[in-house]
C-alpha cells in the first residue's frame, strides 16, 4: 500500500509539472510558433484532472521493468499515455489521429509533455526511497 500511495503522488508531481509546462509553452508562444493549438488557460479546472490522472497512470511504475533505472522506467511508461492520448483521446475529441487537427507536430508534443510526466513522476519516486 506505502508503494501505492508513493507511485500515486509522484505522478501527480509529474502531471503538475507537465500541466506548468504545457501551459508555459502555450502562454509564451512556443506551441503557436510550431504550429501547434494547445494553448491552455492555467485554471483549476484544467489543471485538477491532469494531476489526477497523473497519478492513475503513475500506478504503472508497479509493474517490474527496469528495476536498476526509474528514470528509463518513466521515460518508457510515459509512452503509453501518449498512445491513449494521440490513438484514443484525440480521435474522441474530433483533433484526429495524433491529434494533428491541432497541428502536425502534435504528437512531438505529446510525446514531451509526458516524457515530463515520466522523468518527474521517477525523480519524485526515488526522492521518496
């Protein structure tokens, strides 16, 4: 139960860190300059979900990959929100496959903002240890 409730926290510190990032880059421009509409206003409404289910998918770091790196460990796991997001999430949404509605470098964002989630669930997990 104590691993639980660590993985748990630590991927809601990753999804707080990916949130604050992804809202930095939409609010400076980086994502409007790639051709990228994700732009979010950093409200509580926006943010609460994220972190939540930040958490959720950091329960996958119970699984037994990788045991001597959890900064590969993360970096792997991140993947597999970013799959749902870009195969399942997106299409739901009407941004398409990848989401390249909203821009074709989409996916390369995607696949950065949960690399964040992943390496900083992983710090936030050995910080722990």
């Amino acid at each position: 139960m104590n691993k639980l409730f660590i993985y748990f926290t630590a991927g809601c510190i990753g999804a707080l860190a990916n949130g604050l990032v992804i809202w930095f880059f939409g609010d400076i421009g980086i994502t409007e300059t790639a051709g990228v509409s994700i732009s979010p206003d950093l409200t509580p409404d926006w943010l609460y979900p994220r972190i939540v289910w930040g958490g959720i998918w950091a329960l996958l770091f119970i699984l037994p990959l990788f045991k001597s790196s959890l900064l590969l460990k993360g970096s792997l796991l991140s993947l597999i929100p970013s799959i749902v997001q870009m195969l399942i999430i997106f299409p739901e949404a009407g941004k398409g496959i990848g989401g390249l509605e909203l821009g074709t470098l989409t996916p390369v964002f995607v696949l950065f903002y949960n690399w964040i989630w992943g390496v900083m669930a992983a710090a936030a997990i050995r910080a722990a240890r």
